[in-house]
C-alpha cells in the first residue's frame, strides 16, 4: 500500500463529499463515496477480503433498526398526533414556536433528527400556508431544534451512534452528559428567530389555528410500537448495548399479521445505510495506510487539545465534509487523547451544533429545503445562513463552556 496514492483517493473523494457531487456527472454523496471504494480496489490500496474489517457493523444494525422503529410510528400515525397535538395547545406565533421548538428537539432526540425533518416539513407547510403565515422563520425553527435536539442522546443522530459505538460511553451518561447542552441551546433557537423575525413573532400578532385536524391512525400498532419503544428504552437505561438493543426491538415489531414488510422496508433510507457503509471503507484505508498516526506523532495533536481548539477543529472540518465524515477523520485523534470520554462528548456536540451553520451543514437541513422546494416555498442559503450561523456562533459557544467547565 503506498500512502501517499491512498491520500490522494481518500482528499478526492471527500472533496466531491464536500460538494456533495462530482461536476459533469449524475453523482450524489453516495454514489462518490462508493466510487471511492472502487478506485481504492482498483490502485490496490485496500483488498476485497479487508473490506469487512473496515466496516462498523454495530453503527449500521443500530441506525437499521431505528429506521424500522420510526417507519412503524410513521405507519402508525404517531407523528401526525404529536403535531395536532401542538395544534391544540396553542394560538400565538411566539408559543407556537416554542412548542415546535421543544417538540422536534424532544422527538429528534428519540427518533433520528433526519426522520423528524422528513415527517414534519409538510406537515408545518400544510398548517402555515393554510392559515396564510410566513413559514421560513417556522422552517429554520424545524431543521435548527432538530440538529440541536439531537445532541443529547446516542440516537439522535448518525454521528452520535458511531460515536457511541466507538466510545463504549452508556446511553444514560451521554444524555446526562449533553442533555442539558441541548435545551439551553433550544432556548437560543426561539430567542434568534424571535428577534430576526420581529414582524411575524410581534407579541400583539395572533393567528387562528382549527382546534381540531382529523388525523389517521392505527391504534393497535400505534400501541404497540410505544411498548416496544419504552422496552427499549427501558433497555438502554439498564445499560444494554444500544445496538443491540435497537436491533431486538425492530425484530419484535417485524413480528406482524397485518403491516406488509414491504411498507416497512420502503420507509428505509437505504441510501444513508451504503453512504455509510462506503465512508467506514474510505476511512478506514486512511487509517490503515499509517498516515494518521504519523501526523499524530509528528504534530502530537493530541496533546496540544482542549475543549476550545477540539470544538473549532470539529465545527469547521464538519462543515468541509459534514458532520458524520468529521467524525470519523477525528476518530484516531480522540483515542489518543488523555481523556477520550471527554474528547467524544465534545465532538458530539461540536460536529452536531455545527450542523446549524448552513444550509449544507446537515442532512436535516437539505430535507426541509427540499420538501420545500417541491411547494414553491424557498427556504434560500443566506437567508438560512442569516439565522443558522448567529445559532451555530451561540450554540458552540455554550456547548464549548460547559464541556471545558463540567467535561473536559
């Protein structure tokens, strides 16, 4: 294996990451990291029979099994009751927004952010168009919680699983760990959108929302998904390997007389599984070609981080090649620290709060523009950007000082 010529694969492959396709070609992130793989075979820098090793299988079964667990809420109608649910209890644009807020960042928390963009985008669209309101400030509000929401637990978003599968750290210290990181963050999200938004969130400006929205459901598997998810969480707090964990409860709910699988396994964003599977290959040829541990040695990077300079490092490399790419370069980094518990929390929270910047910064994001998009609402980069990045300033901020205070 020459390193150098496996640098050279791994720097082009993220770069079309980073661009998020490769010009004058029909390309995605997917497909580029796959085609990676592929030239990494062909200049005989990796083997076919290695390709295994290199792969987390505990981080793919646990994002599978939670894409089962959310497509069977989804089935069931449970995201549709959770959002008449916030249509009930409120009437005025400020409490509106701070519902929605602590809604998504609750359910990302739970569900997988990416899962909560995908189900609520049209659902605030239908409400907030009906009723003729501006929905950009409501939209912001729906992709900023989620990627905040999602800091606090190990499966709430892709990143946080492979840092969870990585770090051996248990579901319940993570959360108590990052939990309130995430709803002081919250909290930023509805102050900034209130004050760049002073026309729509003007205290005296209320709105008139139907006090009931017929919404479909299926009580028996609505039921029955909800045990098998307080099980599972019964699961995680006892200390079960969340992988695991996950993978037995999605097993139990495939257990069925009147769900075809086929509805099940088309809720599945297969596409996100291969993205996966191929970054674990192109990073583990990085790490395998020796490059990293000699650049850790030459520099003793490890050495010189702390909560400050590690949050920096992960906030911009997340937005060069997003957030879960970020991860895994940072990966060798962080075991080589004095303090690798510490140094997981705060790439956790840096790379997940670094999301928010813009509007390319995290899957979330790209969702809720899109479905947008598809209803001639635009959701446009600076006018995102205005708000993401005051978030992303002020989220980082807080998340940094209270890793270096009670972490780090």
């Amino acid at each position: 294996m020459n390193s150098w010529i496996t640098l050279a694969i791994v720097s082009i492959t993220y770069f079309g990451i980073a661009l998020g396709y490769f010009p004058k070609l029909q390309s995605n992130r997917t497909t580029i990291t796959l085609i990676g793989v592929g030239i990494l075979l062909l200049a005989g820098q990796i083997s076919f029979k290695d390709i295994g090793n290199f792969l987390n299988l505990d981080t793919l079964i646990l994002l599978f099994s939670m894409m089962i667990i959310n497509a069977n809420l989804r089935l069931a109608g449970f995201f549709g009751l959770a959002g008449n649910a916030l249509l009930r209890i409120t009437r005025n644009p400020r409490r509106f927004l701070a519902l929605e807020i602590f809604l998504m960042g609750v359910l990302s928390a739970l569900f997988l952010n990416d899962t909560i963009c995908l189900i609520f985008t049209p659902f605030l669209l239908d409400l907030l168009l009906a009723i003729g309101r501006n929905p950009i400030p409501y939209l912001i509000a729906l992709a900023t919680s989620a990627n905040v929401g999602s800091v606090a637990t190990l499966t709430g978003n892709p990143q946080n699983m492979i840092i969870g599968i990585t770090s051996g750290i248990s579901y319940v210290d993570f959360a108590a760990s990052l939990t309130p990181i995430a709803l002081i963050c919250l909290g930023v999200v509805w102050v900034v959108l209130v004050l760049l938004y002073p026309s729509e969130f003007n205290q005296t400006n209320g709105f008139t929302i139907a006090p009931t929205v017929r919404v479909r459901y299926y009580p028996w598997l609505l039921y029955k998904t909800l045990a098998v998810i307080l099980l599972l969480l019964i699961a995680f707090l006892a200390g079960v390997p969340i992988a695991l964990a996950s993978f037995i409860a999605a097993c139990i709910l495939l257990i069925t007389r009147r769900v075809r699988p086929e509805k099940v396994f088309a809720e599945i964003d297969w596409n996100i599984l291969v993205f996966f599977a191929g970054l674990f290959i192109i990073t583990g040829a990085l790490e395998a070609s020796g490059l990293i541990n000699r650049l850790m040695q030459a520099t003793d990077l490890p050495g010189k981080m702390n909560a400050w300079n590690f949050s920096a490092v992960a906030v911009v490399l997340s937005n060069l090649v997003s957030n879960v790419p970020a991860v895994l370069l940072l990966k060798p980094v962080v075991t080589h620290l004095m303090d690798p518990r510490a140094g997981w929390l705060a790439l956790a929270a840096a790379s997940t709060l670094a999301g928010n910047l813009t509007l390319l910064g995290s899957v979330a994001n790209l969702i809720v523009a899109e479905i947008a998009g598809r209803r001639r609402v635009v959701l446009a980069f600076w006018e995102y950007t205005r708000a993401g990045a005051i978030i992303t300033l002020i989220t980082v901020l807080i998340s940094t000082i209270w890793i270096a205070i009670f972490i780090w």
